[in-house]
C-alpha cells in the first residue's frame, strides 16, 4: 500500500467506498462525482500508478480490471459503456493509482458537453 494513496485504503478497508464488485485482485467502486448514470471505478487492489506501468508488469491484472468493468456494464447499462483510463495530471488523472472509469446509461457524446 501507498502511504496517502485513498484507492490504497479503500483496498486494504480503511476508507469507505460504495463496492460494486470484488474480486481477489480488483475492486469496483462507485464514483463519489459521478459523469453518468453508470459511474463506477475499477482498480487493482495491489498499487501501480497507471495503466502503462501496469500492462508492463501486470498484463493478466488489467485484463481482469477490464473484464470485471465489461460484467458491470452488461449488468447496469446493457452492455453499451465507455471505459477510460486517464494517465498523467494533463490527461486528468487525479489518483495516482490505476483505475478505469466504466462509464454508461446514457449517450456517450464526444467531445464531452
């Protein structure tokens, strides 16, 4: 665990989160500023800062993130959803501790607005 990473102790039980799904290695949360009507973050329970160094080391872990945020959407949003990964301050990551954002229950328009 990170010292002061919140996803971190939310994993370990030491914050509160509202948990959709868990598994040994992931957890999904529901987002506390939602976008979307489905709004829910999914992360590994181990740390890595983001989706890059995660695939590097962990490929089968995002493969699972990625899995458990499709069974979420098939479930709340009939499978039609939007899974973002934010990397880096610029790209709008605030946590630095992977998470992919499962986004749906409405048109997903792009650009955002």
């Amino acid at each position: 665990m990170e010292g002061d990473c919140i996803f971190c102790q939310i994993a370990a039980g030491q914050a509160p989160a509202n948990v959709v799904s868990e598994t040994e290695r992931v957890l999904a949360i529901r987002d506390i500023d939602p976008q979307a009507p489905t709004h829910v973050l999914v992360l590994p329970k181990e740390h890595h800062n983001d989706v890059g160094s995660l695939s590097a080391v962990d490929p089968s872990l995002l493969a699972e993130m990625i899995a458990t945020g499709t069974q979420i959407a098939e479930n709340e949003c009939d499978g039609e959803f939007r899974l973002v990964f934010n990397t880096g301050r610029d790209a709008g990551q605030t946590v630095f501790h992977v998470h992919g954002h499962v986004l749906g229950g409405r048109p997903m328009t792009w650009p955002p607005g």
